[in-house]
C-alpha cells in the first residue's frame, strides 16, 4: 500500500467482499487505487471487475487417458497494473522471476474456488491435486498466469466436459478468438466443441446493482450461467 493512503472503513470492507478469498492476498496492493475508482463511481460500480482471456489445454497419457488441464489466463491491464503495483523490477518489464511470489499468492488463493475450473467424465465430477508448473509472465501490460491441475487420478472416459467460470462473476472469462482449447496428445478420433456463454452484459450487471453480488457467494453458484463449457468425444 502507498503511504499515506488510508482508505475508510467502508470502501475496505466492501472492496473486501468484491475481491473474496481469490483477490484479498492483493488488497493491499490495489486499495489505494481501486479508492479513487470507489469514489468516483458511484452506483456504476457493479460486476464484473476483472477480466481474463483464457487458452486451455487437456494433456493426454499414451493410453488415452487425460492427465490435467493446462491454463494460460491473460488478465485485463487495470487489474495487472493494481497486481503489480509495488513490485521492484530491474527494467520495462517483469521476469518471471520477479513475478514468482504473485504467482505463488495467485494458485493459493484459488485453491478456495476450485481453481474455477470443472471437469466431469461421465457425469463424474473428477478432483485435482494442487498446481504444478505454475508462474507469471507480463507482456504489453498484460499479466498471463500460466498453471497446470493434475488430476488426481488419470480420467479415461468417452465424454469429459470442461467448465470455467467464476460463481459471483467477480471475474468474467472469454475464451481466446483462435484455437481457444487444444487436445494435447490425443486419440486422433477425439473430437471437441467449445461453448461460449451468451445472454448478459456489464449493463446488465450494472441494472443488478453492486448490493445484489455483494450477497453472492461461492455455493450460490449465480455465475454459472456464464460458463466457459468445453465438450470432448472420444473413442
């Protein structure tokens, strides 16, 4: 936090319940600059605050089997400039190295919302064990998260659907343009389809009003209808 910035109370409890458990280990990087947002917002302050841009991969076994799920999270640069806000670097950009502490305060404090990422096979829901081979990098003022989620067992399944999303939609994520989600190693008879969500805007949050989230929680499960669904086939 910037000396001589203390901001109210107020402001830091409801920035507070914005952020939840994912963002609150940044709080005191981006208080002083998300005040001066708070204050000159008003009631146009609502949901979502931060925006990713995702590529996903699903790693294959030599036996067909699907190891994990490979993320690469582009955030947007209001939120990278508050994440990095503080931090010491040696010239115009961050090394990995210099990002490594974000990086490990980004994969714990996910850890509380599923890392935001689903996978069923054959209707099962299928758990991860924790992140591996996980680290920032920073480029035109963009911060990209990069993280692998082992699954606990291999999943050998014919139907496996992938969701990602955030269930306070706090965060919004959009899948990339081009080649959004990559079977690495597949069966060549895998065959995949990408869903994106439809049916709401910022407006449309903004009419909901900042009040209305502030009352949503992990297990209200509101977001999930702005879910990210991936659905692959195979043999």
């Amino acid at each position: 936090m910037q000396q001589g910035i203390i901001p109210s109370a107020a402001i830091v409890r409801r920035l507070a319940r914005c952020l939840g458990s994912v963002l609150r280990n940044f709080v005191r990087r981006i208080v002083p600059a998300a005040c001066l947002i708070l204050s000159g917002a008003g009631a146009a302050f609502a949901h979502p605050h931060v925006w990713v841009t995702m590529k996903c991969e699903l790693v294959y076994a030599a036996d067909g089997s699907v190891t994990g799920v490979r993320h690469a999270w582009t955030f947007d640069d209001m939120y990278s400039a508050f994440a990095t806000q503080g931090l010491k670097h040696k010239s115009d950009a961050f090394t990995r190295a210099e990002l490594a502490p974000l990086a490990e305060v980004n994969v714990e404090s996910l850890k509380e919302y599923g890392y935001f990422t689903i996978v069923k096979a054959s209707g099962k829901k299928r758990p991860f064990n924790e992140p591996v081979d996980y680290w920032l990098d920073y480029s035109d003022s963009r911060l990209t998260l990069h993280f692998t989620l082992p699954f606990k067992s291999p999943v050998a399944a014919r139907d496996l659907a992938l969701e990602i999303y955030d269930p306070t939609w706090f965060v919004e994520f959009s899948f990339v343009e081009s080649n959004p989600v990559v079977l690495v190693d597949a069966p060549d008879a895998c065959r995949l389809k990408v869903q994106r969500p439809t049916g709401f805007s910022s407006a449309q949050g903004q009419q909901l009003g900042e009040d209305f989230f502030n009352t949503l929680t992990a297990s209200s499960n509101w977001g999930a209808q702005f879910a990210n669904k991936v659905l692959v086939q195979c043999p």
